[in-house]
C-alpha cells in the first residue's frame, strides 16, 4: 500500500501456479492475445531500429460494457479469455487534493485501514486472498484512491465479495487500536520514502516551491507528521462517510467470466449498499507561475543532484503528450540527447532524466541529473543549458522523433497485453476523461505530435524565469566546507 503510482504485474508465475492448483488447462490464445504479441514484437523493433515506421493497421480499442446500480456504483466490464485469470479493480474518486485543510494524509491513511478488516471479515484483508495465488494492493494519488485484485478467475466471486464488504461494513469494525496501528505504519512509511531515502528531501521542497500553499498539490499525499497524528477517529468516519459511498466509486472487472455471472454478483454484494450524498471532488485550481528560485539541501548521499521543475500542462491538455515526446527525446536511452552530451560525451553527469508527472489539475515538469564523482553541480548546470539551447534551436531530428514516437506507442501495446493493464486504462479514462473509451485517442495524440510541436512546447515550458532549482548537497561535503 503505498502513495505512489501503481506498477506494472508479471503474471506468468501466478497464472501457472493457479492453473496447476485447480487443474485447468490454459486456454488457446486469444486472437487479441496474439495481435498484442505480435504488436509488441514490432514495436519493439521500430524503437531499436527506429527508421522504421510502424504502420497502424487498426485503432486500438477496448471492448467493454457498463451500467449503473441504483446506488450509484459505476461498473465496467471487460471480457478477455485468454487466460483463466480476472482483475478486480475499484477507484474511489477522491485523492490528496480533496483533503480538507489540517487533514493531510487523510486518503492515504484510509488506504491502509482498507485492508485491517471490515464487519463479516475482521481479519487482515490478503488472508483470504494470497493463498489462492491472488496480487493483491492499493494506491493512493493526488486524483484518487484504488484498490485492486488479480486473481485465478474461480476466485473472481470471493475478490467482489471482500471489495463489497469494506465498501458498505468498514465503520463497525474500525476501531481506534485500527486507527493508531496505521497512523504509525504511514508515519513510518513516511520516514522510509520521503525523509531517510537518498535525495527524498527534494519532492517536499519541489511540491512547495511550485505550487502556492491555496493548491492542493503544494502538500504530499503521505501528508505530514503533524496532521496524521491530529487524526481523530470521528475524523476518520467521516472522511469514510463522505467519500466512500457507491456513488464516488467506479468498479472495472476485467477478464475470464460469464458477464451474466458477474453482474448478478455484483449486484448482490453491491446492490445494498446505500449511496450517499454526492461529494464534490476539486476539479480545478489556479496557480501563477513560479517566480524563479533556488532551494539548496544537505542529505546523507555521495554525489550532488541538481533537479530543475517547471509548471506544466495538465494530463490529457494540449502540450501534455509533446512533454511526453520531449523527455523521451532528451534522456530515454544512450542514444537521447542529454544522456549522450552529459554522462557519455562530457562526463559531467552520473545519470540525468527528463520527466513530465501529469496530473489531473496541472502537471510538474523535472530534469534531473546527478552530478559524477569530482564533477560539480555548476558544471552540470552549464551542460545542461546548452545542450538545451542546442536541441531547442535545431530540434529533433525525424529518425529520432520516430524512435520517441515507437517508445510511446509500444508503451500502450505492452499495457494491453494483460488484463490489469486495461482495467487501469479504462478506469484512468473514466476518471479523468469522463470517457472509459479513450485508448485510440490518447495514443494518437502521441502519433500526431511533430517536431515543431515539440520546440513550441519546450521553449513555453522550460522558461529560466519560472524554473524552480532545487539542489542537493551531500551533508559530508557540506559540513566539511563549512569547517575549513
């Protein structure tokens, strides 16, 4: 259970253990499975020889049905028979950015108490599940809060079961034992990623320096110290009262089942579960662009690292998928322009990668590079400005905005191939699109970007006069300056 984004599943090993348990004989590959297969081994093709262009031969597209329980509970069903294998993945929409002020944490916190038991099922939640081979987590984001199983499709019926439990019986077994166990499992989990990890001090300082205290992403979805600990347990019931009813959830089934089976068992589960009234996540905040500043930390590392940050399009708007191209264009592979010029040609960098983290209300744009051993951040500065000033004077290259393209294209492929993957496609366009069918749109915002689109995109983000630096000292060299 961790605030951060979800992972990808290898599901070989599960699926052969739960085949052999139950002893049924895998399936003929679907010709779904096949074309992905196939997709994927061309793709891959295109991005290590990338004068090659792909050719589309149909839209990409993800079969699916949904309705709607009188509760409100939203319900999106995709059949894949490949395997004998099905994903149950439930979204809650609400994140960190709906947290009310004094409350941080909040989202995060509840996705760990998620799992310590509900009323017909006091136990550790994984109990059941793991045995049967089941994947099994939750994840917490600024946009929202989901939970997921991925089990042998025999045991779909169980995983519905256990998700409708905790969504209508949570509050009778939540106690404040529960309560304080968790806090101090996320206050922990808080020292563990963002305070003791090498250069973890740096995300607290980026969030703050580019979004005002009035946004909601100025604070972190662990939340802080102070706030965990202020939690009350009516605190808790309410923020459960308010947000996790049926109708701010959306539930996505996906994979080997009778669609007539499945929708009756959800029906029976979910079905009695009272709704709510609606609650209103924050769907827009503002924030001026950053005047440009310097934040200089000491932490226990061996190298300096220099993170440069920049205000953004957010997920899905115009510029979003050309920062995409951009970072593949600048630091994906050895080939890629600010990996080339800093760590192979001028060795001043250990590692540097470009990152655009969309997001719902407004998205982040980072380069990051550490400095290499007996190389100083002011040198990796100056590297990085003129390679900078380079690509964006002459641009990319077709050969190499093909690649980029390819490494993108390849990327959706890959996520179709198993049935967690699209589960997560379909609830992300839900979420954020209103508009679960939205993979062969967002895949062609990727095709259709051109290298002009790139320049524009990259000369209105990456402005010096709103660039946020933040740098990272070792404290070692720090306190050993500070004594001579």
């Amino acid at each position: 259970m961790v605030a951060i984004c979800r992972p990808c599943w290898p599901f070989c090993p599960l699926l052969n253990r739960a085949c052999a348990r139950w002893n049924r004989p895998l399936p003929m590959t679907s010709k779904l499975s096949i074309q992905s297969s196939l997709g994927s081994l061309i793709l891959a093709l295109g991005v290590l020889l990338p004068g090659i262009v792909v050719a589309e031969t149909a839209p990409l597209s993800i079969e699916f049905s949904e309705y709607r329980l009188d509760n409100g509970l939203q319900v999106l069903l995709h059949r894949d028979q490949s395997l004998p294998v099905a994903h149950v993945e439930l979204w809650y929409h609400v994140g960190s950015k709906d947290e009310p002020a004094g409350r941080s944490g909040f989202a995060h916190l509840f996705e760990h108490l998620m799992f310590n038991g509900s009323e017909h099922w006091d136990a550790e939640y994984f109990a059941p599940l793991q045995p049967l081979g089941a994947r099994v987590n939750g994840t917490t984001s600024t946009e929202r809060t989901n939970y997921y199983e991925t089990v042998p499709s025999n045991a779909l019926e169980l995983a519905l079961w256990m998700e409708a439990d905790r969504m209508g019986f949570l509050l009778p077994a939540l106690t404040q034992e529960k309560l304080d166990n968790q806090r101090d499992v996320v206050r922990n989990e808080r020292r563990q990623n963002y305070e003791i990890r090498p250069y973890a001090v740096s995300r607290k300082a980026i969030a703050e320096a580019i979004w005002p205290v009035s946004h909601p992403y100025h604070r972190m979805t662990i939340g802080s110290h102070e706030d965990l600990e202020a939690a009350t347990l009516d605190d808790v019931r309410s923020f459960f009262s308010t947000w996790y009813v049926p109708n701010n959830a959306t539930l996505v089934v996906s994979g080997d089942f009778v669609e007539e089976q499945v929708r009756a068992w959800i029906q029976q589960y979910f079905g009695p579960i009272p709704g709510g009234p609606q609650p209103s996540p924050i769907t827009e905040a503002s924030a001026e662009l950053p005047e440009a500043v310097t934040v200089e930390l000491q932490d226990d590392v061996q190298l300096p690292r220099l993170h440069w940050a920049w205000q953004s399009p957010a997920l899905f708007a115009p510029g979003d998928a050309e920062l995409d191209i951009l970072s593949s264009l600048l630091t994906a592979g050895k080939a890629s322009r600010l990996y080339r010029k800093l760590v192979y040609e001028e060795r001043v960098a250990k590692d540097v990668q470009a990152v655009q983290y969309s997001a719902g209300l407004g998205s982040s744009y980072r380069i990051i590079a550490t400095a290499a051993p007996g190389r100083s951040i002011e040198e990796v500065a100056v590297a990085l400005e003129g390679e900078l000033a380079a690509f964006l004077a002459e641009g990319p290259d077709e050969r190499e905005l093909e690649r980029a393209k390819n490494n993108w294209r390849s990327s959706f492929y890959l996520r179709m191939e198993k049935v967690a993957g699209k589960a997560g496609m379909l609830q992300s366009y839900n979420h954020h699109t209103g508009n679960a069918d939205y993979v062969a749109t967002d895949l062609q915002r990727y095709l259709d970007v051109s290298s002009e689109g790139v320049i524009e995109w990259a000369k209105r983000i990456l402005n010096p006069a709103h660039r946020v630096t933040v740098i990272v000292q070792p404290r070692a060299a720090v306190e050993l300056g500070g004594a001579q």
